[in-house]
C-alpha cells in the first residue's frame, strides 16, 4: 500500500467528515474511474446514503429533487471530462430554485492539465455563475494542515450551500494514481464545530409600523416561489388576520393545511375580468411572481398612486420582475411573516374580501357547469388527479401546460398534499429525474408526476433510477404527441406546416413500450372514471407506473376559450 | 405588422446573411418560445438545411457529427434557460476536438434579467473558457450601422469557428416580444466579403535543415488526433519515404488509402514486449497522443540522450502531454508534412523498418491462431466488424472499449473506409447522436456506429433523430450490460458486491424493446457468421437497426491475457 495511497485517503475522508458534519446526508454518484477514491469513501461511510447513476444529467436533476423534499445539502460526484457538464442543467436550475447542492467533480492532477491528457478539460469555474461558490481542492496530502484544510472545505461547502440564498457550490478534486483508496482503519478525530446562524430580520418596531399602517385598507398578498406547507400556513394565517386575498400558484402550497375562503385559485381564468373592481390600496408581494400571465397583467396596470406595493425580498437579490416595488423589505421571510401575524390588527371581513370569495366561486361554479370538464381530456384529468391526491402525497408538477393546467383549473378541494416544480428556470429537461428524487425521500406515500410527452422524453432516461431503486413513482402522462404549449402562444398563427415542424414536433413514441423498456405498469385510460380510479389505488398502493392521457393539443385551447367566454358572462354579465 | 417586427427580422436577417458568407450550411433547432424568430428565419432559408430535436443535449451531439463530417461550422439554436446548459457536454467536446459550432442562445432582454422573470439565468458567458468567443448581441435594430454590425457578426463569429484552433463560439441573442417575425421581402443586398486566410509554415530552409538530421536515423512517426483521408495519407507517405514505422489510433484514418506496411497496427499489444529492441533515434510526434496506453508507457521510458523527440504543435497549445518534446515545430501540419516529403532524402529499407513490420506480422498472426477470435464474443466482433467496412463506408467508434477493441485487434485488411469518434474528451453522453450526425451527412453510403450498451444508454434519446429523419444507421452493440472498461482497470481488485454497484453498474435494458420505441430493425446475432452478413448487407442497404452482440466482461479480461501472452512467446522466445 503506497504512502500516496493513504495521504488520499485520510485526505478525503478528512473532507467527507467535514460534509456530514455541515449536514450532508445523501449523495449521487455516477461511475467514473477518477472518481473512484470519493465514490468508495462515500459509499462505504455509514452516515452518507448513495445512489447510483449512469447519465449525469438525470443524476443532477435526481439529487435536486433529493434535497427538495429532504431539505438537505446532497452530493453530486462524478468523474472527469464532460461528465460534468452534463450536471450544468441541473445547477443552474438549483442555483435558480434556491436548492442546496454540493458538486464533486475528479479532475486529473496538474501536470496532467493542458497538455492534451486523455478525458482532461479545464473544469475550473466550470459552472461560472451559475454556482454560489467554487473550490479548486489542492492536491491530497495527510499533513495536519491537509487534514484540516479538507475537512474545513467540507464543513465550510456544505454549509455555504445551505446559507440563504441556499445553492450549489461546485468543488474540483485532483486526483493523482493509483486511485484506489486505502481501507482506512484510523477514526478521525470527531470534530465538533458547530455552525449557529442568525436571521435577517426586522425589528418589531419596524414591523408595527408597517402592519399598522395598512389597517382598514384593500389589501392583497402575492406569494411566488416554493414553499413548505408550514410557512405556507402562515401566509394564510396573515391572510386570514388581515381578511386579505391571497394569490400564489401551485408550488406555494397554500392550500396544503388550510380551507380558507381567501386562498384565490383560478386566478388566471378570471382576474382580467375584473380589472375595474379590483384595486387594491396595498400589494404585498413575498418573493418571485406566481405563475398565472393575467396575473402579471394586472399588477402591470395597477396605478402607483392609488396602489402601493410592499416587495419583500428575501435573498437580497432585488427579483422584482415587475420593478413596481416602492417598499422593499429584505428579511427573512418566515420570520417576518410571524412578526406580521403578531402585530397586525384583526381586520373584519368586508366587501373587498368577500367579492374576491365571490368571483372565485363562481368559476369553480362555471367549471362544474362545462360539461367538456366531465369527459376526458388533458385539462379534466389534471383536475381529477388533483381531487385524488392523498392528504399525505407528494405531487411533482411539470413545466410548460402541467403546471398550467392545475393552476386554472385545479378546484379548492381535498387539499392536504405537497405539490413541487422545477420552477427556478422552469426547464423541461429533468423533470423525471427530480420527481424521482421527491418520490426517494418518502417512497411510502402517493407519489406523483403530472408530465406532458415531450418533457418525459427529455428526461426519459431518469426512468432507470426508478427501475434500479423500485420508486413507485406514478407518472400521470398528458400525451398530445408534441408541445402543446405553443398552441397557446402566438406561434399558432404560422402555417400548419410550419408549426408543427418547428413546433408543434410530434414525437410519435409509444409510451407502452417506454413503460415496458423500464419496467412500468402501464395503463392508457379512456375515461375520467379509470384514471380516478387508477389514481385511488395509488393512495394506497404505491406503484411504477405510467397512466397515459391521449389529449389534443387544438382541443386545450378550444375548451380554454369556450371556459373563458362562460366565465366572462357569469362575471360582467 | 409592428416597426419592431421589421426591425428584429431585418436584424437578423443580416445576420444570418453573414452566417452563410462564412460557409454556414445547416443548423439544428431545438424548439421553444424565444427562439422562434432565428428558429423561422433560418428555417425559411433556403440556403440552411434545418434539423429539429427537442433534446438540447442530443441535438448538440448531433451537430458536432454533422460538422465533423462535413467539415463546414453548423448551428445550433435554442431557447433561454437551461435548455442551453444542456449543450455544454457537446461545446467541451468540440472545444477539445476542434470541431467548428456556432452556438446561438436566446436569451431576455436587458430589462428582465435578474429581476425573478421565469425562465431566465444569467446567459453571458455561459460556456465559459469552453468557447473560443463569446458576444452578447445587441438589441435587434434596424439602423443601417446596427444592420452592418449584425452581418458582421455573423461572419465573423462563422469565420472565427473555422479558424485554427477549430472550435465553437457562442452568441447569446436578447429578444423581445413579439417574437413572430415579420415576412421580409426585401433581399438583403449580397455582401461582398471574402475570407482570405493564410497558413502557418515554416520556410522551406528551416524544413530542410530539420529532415537532413534525420537522415539514415532509426525514427519513428506518432501522429494523434482526428485526420481526415487525404491528410493521413500524406502521413502515410512521409512514412514511406523515410522508411520509418508510423503509429496512430482508428481515427488518425492512417490506413484509409493505403496500404502502406510501416503503418502499424496493433502497436498497443506489442510495444511494452519489444522494449529493449525498438529504441528510436527520431520520434516525431504530430499532435495529441495516440490511444494506446503501452505506447505512452514506451515512450516515457526513452531516454532523452538516445532519443531525440519533436513534437509538432499546429495549434500553439502546447498539447505535449508527455512534456518530451525537446524541439517543438509550431506550424500547420497539412503544410509541414508536404514539405517534409518534399525535401526528405529517400531512406532505403533498413533493418529498422523490417523489425517494426516483423513483429507487427507476427501479431497478426498470432491473432489469426487464438481459437476464441474464431467465435462471437466483443473483441472478435470488432475485428469482424472492421473487416466488413464498405471501401466509402463510415464508422463512428465509442470511447470507452469499444475503441480499445478496434485500436487492438482490428488487421490491416480492407481499410478504406472512413472512422469518427469523440475523442477530444473521450465522454460516452452524446455518441449516439454524434454518430447520427455523421450518418445525415452521407446517408447513401454504409454508416456504423460500435457502441457498448452504457454509452448507448447515455445517449438513448439521440435515436428520436433517427426515427425523424430516416438515418440509415447500423448500431453494433456490444452488451455486457454495464462499465466493461472497469474490468481492465485496477477497480476490478476491489470485491464484487462494491465492484457491480459502482463500476460494473449493470442497466439490465432490453435493447430488443429500445429497437422497437424508435422504430429500428434489431436482431441478436448468435455467430460471427451472422454478424458478418448482417453486415455485408449495411454495405449495399443502409438501415436503421441495432445489431445485438451479447458480451462478458469478464471473458474480455480472460481473451487479452491469453491473447498478451501468446505475443509474449512469439516476440520474446
């Protein structure tokens, strides 16, 4: 065994020790030889969880859903090359959704550099921007000073990858051969650095004044970005001390543990129906804009005189997209959020708030009305899964029409259950992949994707990690052979020939047979009964398996307007 | 029609003008949103020939081939977000392999960057130090100044991936809504700029300085990297006219046209058994290294006093990864070695070339006589393969073994044909796709692409190209289900639980049912028999079909040792 052999080791361990006390807990590894030395460390530590993956990219996506649900910094690791460039798709989304990552690349050692070595490229600053913080590791050695230095780069990235903004942070090992590590019988000494960190936050005088001066007045509050169900409960719980509409979309988890009236859903299918009756005195808006355009439309068009707007802006970093903030308040939202509660005067129900109830009643009442909506088709199957998720399930929403679809349409109903995106960058590249992550963390419940067919495409080859691990990820697939977004945009204008070529992109694959490659159950179901039914079974029963939907991407838009036009009527008629 | 309609399509119209006068030809598009005006004005031109794929990843490995093959720089264009983040594999590779791409990114205009706008990063700089030139574009304009700039750009950022270093160069495109562009019917007036570059020689008093010392010397020529025929076989025959043995790897295309015996094959099986024999005067290297690991070994054991090395450096990066050069030629090498032939005093044959050529012959020999290579198993599947090559046909090799395989064993019988690879960064995540775009290039003549099943998997999704546009490609897969390049690798000492789950990483896919989701023919061949016709037939009716060959890795381990030590009787007793 050569004395290199154990500098690298003791080295590394040094390094993972340090990771696990910053609170590292699960890594993903896709196999590399000049991974091998971390890979094994890893692998054979007992408090590090490890899954494997062939194709780095869904291995990216996957440890981003991983932390998602877990809350956790995970460990990336792979290999030299462009190996690691296959994790850019995922590190930007982390970067831009706020999800703590810590990315291990190998690299070869130095005099191996720029010389034309076999797999070698320059990952120096390899994610640029897009990473919160990059380490060029030195080269192994065991002395004290070494031993140290790895093990504080460990518990330093670790941490700095959970510290607000949470991220990725990217950290480049050379490593010189033989890369076997020694099998190490020495225990590090157990380090006992603790890492205590305050909060960004107001004072309570601050916060009086502020919540003090919006007693009594028409008030709205905006919520975007994801949110766990128990800081989502306090938006609510404001809402409901101020007796202000709130409006998020689905990641935010309003409804998650509350029933409340003020929770606005639909608010793309009507809030551009009644603009005059709308004005708000006070917008508070937490974070990033919601997903609903007319939304957007709406506060666009707000006057600053009669409205002001509150932008609370958590991580510093000025996201106001509609650059309409005349106060911006950067704190730590939850905790601002129970100073709010705390301090604000119990406002009464009055007109405002009650014709906010009022219209959105009344389009759930024109949705149950549409008789299109009890037949099958993409939009009422996104409203049948949401009524049959358990209180308790996990519901991973893709990009494009998915997320959409729940956001107009899905009903205030049998709420309960945790709903995630990947909304940093709203890619459609790894969304099986991430939903496979959420499903690892918490197999034993219902778990869920909602899909259209060319995002699973995009990421068809997660679905090996659900073969390999037995996820029993349900994958509820809106099939309407190519992108159905565009039929909503105005590319659907060009000539059919055109738009379907450069965008419609029919894909023509049988999803029986993808199901059948990876090991899924597979249903295609022709009614609203079969899919809710379909779907009760899996509150139960957990299962891999995918349930295809047949849509028509001409019909979405057809059954939009014919609901819009309906709504328009019940509204200003 | 609105005037900033005008103005974006009369922008980048001129661009693309520039584009074509730099010798652009084809662009493949992936679809999305912000795109849509290049991706419809490029579409529209009738002097582009346009490929879609939704996968960003597969779609950049796909115009890498494209490029490779054709030899002109290709478009790649998407949309904003991390759809971009997925070429960055392909941009590294290209980076390494001096592969022309012009990458175009769409990107938010100024006002909604960094202010939370959904689906938006930070897109500047990007790909970092992986492309030769990055530039932001300005916002689209319709000044005769602004008109200029952005026909300048395009033949200019066109030009710059073509110049030497080859390599791809980034532009990102800020656009705003609307984003339909408007019919143009003005032509934009024909630009007259012409491209004259010149070369980087030596004169020809320096080139015959240096061959006169090389006169009645014992040397040998290494040349590495990617050649294309007409280039190797001038190699070939600066070999034959010093009478020195000249060592490559598949894809230097040594043996393309010729069948020159100082043309070594096999050099990785000898070279470590004849050390003590084979000390060379002269080594002259062009380029990169070649594959072979013995014959990096051999030469790093050459004593500097003995052996005189050159390296010839035609793109100034100092890519000598051995650091032996002791003179170091920086000058094109299509140039240099015309003039080295020219100015070369013919050699007569010595017993220097005759050892070189004798031990060569007796592997092949050697290989003629192992009873295994008589039956099917992955290594005399590569040499059947090889064997069965139409003259004009086109194989891409995959990294990993399969390369190994045909640098090994394949004999000097029936070379002609033509061998691609991704050998700047030796990644196995876009050969699918790469090979596919080698096949679009020439699609009437044989193309085939020897894979193993985890690169296969890698790049799965690269088959939708060829299930679009009918690409005639024959798929030999070499399957013995996981990371068989392990088993050559000191990993293998490791127990065999820790061993599969790491390394071996079996996938257990049905390729039968991969076959059928993307519409190839698929079969299983039994024999090396079977093989070979299957093959035969690829020569005259190209066909998309996967060729199932069922391999051990293990047995692979077993077949070159017993292989290593028949050599070492022969060439040693």
């Amino acid at each position: 065994m050569s004395d290199k052999q154990s500098a690298m080791t003791d080295y590394l361990q040094s390094f993972i020790a340090g990771l696990i006390n910053s609170g590292v807990q699960k890594a993903v590894i896709s196999p590399g030889s000049r991974s091998t030395p971390l890979a094994l460390l890893l692998h054979r530590n007992e408090k590090i969880q490890t899954y494997i993956e062939v194709d780095e990219r869904s291995a990216g996506f996957f440890a981003l859903g991983l932390s998602k649900v877990s809350q956790q910094p995970v460990v990336l690791l792979c290999t030299s090359g462009t190996a690691a460039a296959n994790y850019y798709p995922a590190i930007c989304e982390a970067k831009a959704s706020y999800v703590p990552l810590v990315v291990l690349t190998t690299d070869r050692p130095h005099e191996l550099r720029q010389v034309g070595a076999p797999q070698a490229m320059d990952q120096l600053q390899l994610f640029q921007q897009q990473v919160k913080l990059f380490v060029e590791m030195a080269l192994p050695e065991n002395t004290p000073q070494l031993l140290d230095y790895a093990y504080w780069q460990g518990i330093k990235t670790g941490n700095t990858a959970q510290q607000t903004p949470k991220g990725p942070v990217h950290l480049n090992f050379p490593l010189r051969e033989p890369l076997l590590p020694k099998q190490s019988e020495v225990s590090l000494p157990s380090r006992l650095t603790e890492i205590i960190s305050g909060e960004n936050q107001l004072t309570d005088q601050q916060v009086k004044e502020i919540v003090t001066s919006w007693h009594g007045k028409r008030g709205v509050l905006i919520v975007g970005g994801e949110h766990q169900p128990e800081e989502a409960t306090s938006f609510v719980q404001l809402a409901e001390k101020l007796q202000w509409p709130i409006i998020g979309d689905p990641l935010d988890n309003l409804t998650a543990e509350t029933d409340s009236l003020l929770v606005m859903n639909h608010i793309d299918l009507f809030i551009d129906k009644v603009l005059e009756k709308a004005t708000p005195e006070i917008v508070v808006r937490f974070g990033k804009l919601p997903l609903s355009k007319n939304l957007m439309l709406w506060l666009q068009q707000l006057d600053p005189k009669e409205t002001r707007t509150y932008f609370i802006d958590e991580t510093g970093e000025w996201l106001d997209q509609l650059k309409q903030g005349q106060i911006i308040i950067q704190a730590e939202e939850k905790q601002l959020v129970k100073q709010l509660i705390n301090f604000a005067p119990k406002h009464l129900p009055a007109k405002w708030s009650e014709d906010w109830i009022n219209w959105q009643q009344a389009v759930e009442m024109t949705l149950s009305e549409i008789t299109e909506l009890a037949s099958l088709n993409e939009i009422s199957a996104s409203r049948v899964l949401h009524q049959k998720m358990a209180k308790n399930g996990q519901l991973f929403i893709s990009n494009s029409n998915a997320i959409r679809f729940i956001d107009r349409y899905a009903d205030k109903v049998n709420a309960g259950y945790r709903v995630y995106g990947n909304r940093g960058i709203n890619g459609i590249d790894g969304i099986v992949s991430t939903a496979l992550g959420m499903c690892a963390v918490q197999p034993e419940v219902q778990n869920v994707l909602l899909i259209g067919d060319l995002a699973l495409y995009h990421d068809m080859n997660g679905l090996l990690l659900a073969k390999r691990y037995h996820f029993p990820l349900t994958i509820v697939l809106l099939n309407n052979n190519g992108g159905g977004i565009f039929s909503f945009l105005s590319q659907r204008q060009l000539d059919e020939e055109e738009f379907e070529l450069l965008f419609g992109t029919p894909i023509d694959l049988d999803f029986s047979q993808v199901a059948e490659l990876y090991g899924a159950a597979y249903a295609k179901v022709e009614s609203l009964e079969q899919l809710a039914s379909r779907l009760e079974i899996t509150q139960k029963q957990p299962q891999f398996q995918i349930i295809e939907v047949v849509g028509n991407r001409q019909e979405n838009v057809i059954l939009q307007e014919k609901v819009q036009a309906s709504i328009t009527k019940k509204l200003r008629g």
